[in-house]
C-alpha cells in the first residue's frame, strides 16, 4: 500500500554488513544457524534483529539485505517491513527490545546473554519518516478471451498457477520462466534451492517451454502467436516482469499482459492497511468467501 517504503530501502540497499564474531551467546549461534540452513525461527529473527540495531549499532538495512541474501523463504514485505517494525519505524518509536530473560525463557535456558545486551534502547526521532498511501492499485483481475491462444509464465512469484487455473478450465501453453542473473547477490545454499525448485517444476510438467530472458520469451510468445500472457500477479518487491517497458514491448507485438491474481488474495489485500489486528478481524469473512468454511 505504501511502495515508497520499499523503494527507500532498494535505494539503500549497497549498506551490507556481514556480522563478525559478537561473542554475544545467542547472536553467534544464529548466525551461523542462518548461513548454514537458510532459516531462522521467527522469534529468533525478531531478537536478532533488535541486537542487530541496538546492541551492535549497525543500521537495520545492512541487516535487512544480510536477511535477503541466505534466507531461503526471504519475502519482501515480511522482510523489510519486520526489521523496520523492530527499529520503531513501522509504529513510531515502539522499538523491540531483546531481553535476556525473555530469550533463556522461550528456548528453554539454551540462550542466557545476560549483561551483554542494550535492553534499553532509545528511538531515534530524526530517522522516521512518512509515507502516501499508493492510489493506483488494482485488486481486480482483467477480462481476457478463454477461447484465444493463452500462454501462461510460471516463475518465481507464483510456481503452481498452472494448477490453479486448470482447477479454473483455463485452457493455456505452459512456459517456465527462470533468470539465474536474478539477484545474483544470494547465498549459494539460497540459489541452489531456488534452482533445485525449477527443476522439480520441470519434472513435474509434461510440456512446457523455459526462457531464462525476457528477450527469448517474447520470440516464443510471438512464434505462438498469443493473444495474451498471463503473469503472476506481482506485489511490491517482486517485479520483474510489471515494467513499462516490458508491458510496451509485448503490446508492440499485439500481446497483452495479464497479471493474474490468486482469489485468496484478491479478497484479502483491500483489508491489508493497517497492521494485523485489523486485519484478522476479517479472517471470518475471507475464509467463507474462499469456501474454506
């Protein structure tokens, strides 16, 4: 809803900083727990983020792409937006605040950095900042022809669509679609497993075609002659194929773009906009209009 936030932080994002030894008893640990398995307990990403900023002083960002780079369930939103919640950027001035007595609790006396944490940090007022909400975004899917020559481009934003719209007798040409000079900047243990889930894409599918550039996926559109390509919706953070300039190329050759939406979160996002509470109080509504219960 508010894109300008993710884009400050792109902007940012040559702020790295891969952590050293602490000596901190739980932060060592973790970090190497990271690197090696590519996950993070979501409570151990909280705490570990609030030593990040407020004990080591580094800058949430650094942690923020450090985070981008070696987890393997890495997301844009829940990424950025959890370590500017910690900061007190998402509330203003409520920061999280790691405490030794909490972290012994929760994992059950492994951890106890008594004396060696700031567990009482103090905001920074001069770095917060406000954010307009987008006014352009459209939670309607497109109308588009059935009966047309349909091509459908699985990648990562969405790897079973083929699925879905099948479920929704739609009938298509299947193209797999994977840029490994696509943030080149992950860890190998993350490459591998995104590579590793092509590849088990491509197994599962009895035909397909694979691109690994927009250029090589505009000659097959257009050697198929198809009336439209649909997409993977794709949210902020996740672009890759929702640029102008893209759009206009396929449109120069009388292809027309369709970002397809999930029903699941169609109905859902117009309630994301302003925190969880609000939102789970719809819960009810959106299980019943997806025909959960």
């Amino acid at each position: 809803m508010r894109p300008g936030v993710y884009q400050d932080y792109t902007n940012a994002q040559n702020d790295t900083d891969l952590p050293a030894k602490t000596g901190i008893k739980c932060f060592d640990p973790w970090t190497e727990e990271l690197i090696e398995t590519g996950y993070l307990h979501n409570h151990a990403r909280m705490w570990y983020a609030s030593i990040w900023i407020f004990t080591l002083r580094k800058s949430w960002i650094s942690g923020a792409n450090f985070f981008k780079d070696y987890l393997l369930d890495w997301c844009p939103a829940s990424n950025t937006l959890g370590w500017r919640w910690v900061a007190g950027l998402q509330t203003r001035g409520k920061i999280y605040s790691a405490k030794a007595d909490n972290i012994k609790l929760f994992t059950n006396n492994k951890f106890f950095p008594k004396g060696e944490l700031n567990e009482s940090p103090v905001f920074d007022n001069d770095i917060w900042k406000t954010y307009e909400t987008s006014s352009d975004i459209s939670f309607e899917n497109q109308h588009f022809p059935t009966d047309e020559n349909i091509g459908l481009i699985l990648n990562k934003n969405d790897l079973t669509l083929n699925r879905y719209l099948t479920k929704k007798q739609i009938e298509f040409e299947c193209c797999v679609f994977y840029d490994p000079e696509y943030q080149t900047s992950k860890s190998a243990s993350v490459q591998n497993f995104e590579s590793g889930l092509i590849n088990e894409l491509c197994l599962e599918l009895k035909n397909f075609h694979f691109c690994q550039n927009k250029k090589a996926l505009t000659s097959w559109a257009k050697s198929k002659k198809f009336k439209c390509l649909i997409f993977p919706f794709e949210t902020v953070g996740n672009k890759y194929f929702m640029e102008n300039s893209f759009i206009d190329e396929l449109r120069s050759q009388n292809i027309e773009p369709i970002f397809y939406m999930r029903d699941w979160d169609r109905y859902a996002f117009p309630y994301a906009k302003k925190g969880f509470f609000p939102f789970k109080k719809n819960i009810p509504d959106l299980l019943a209009r997806n025909g959960v219960i």
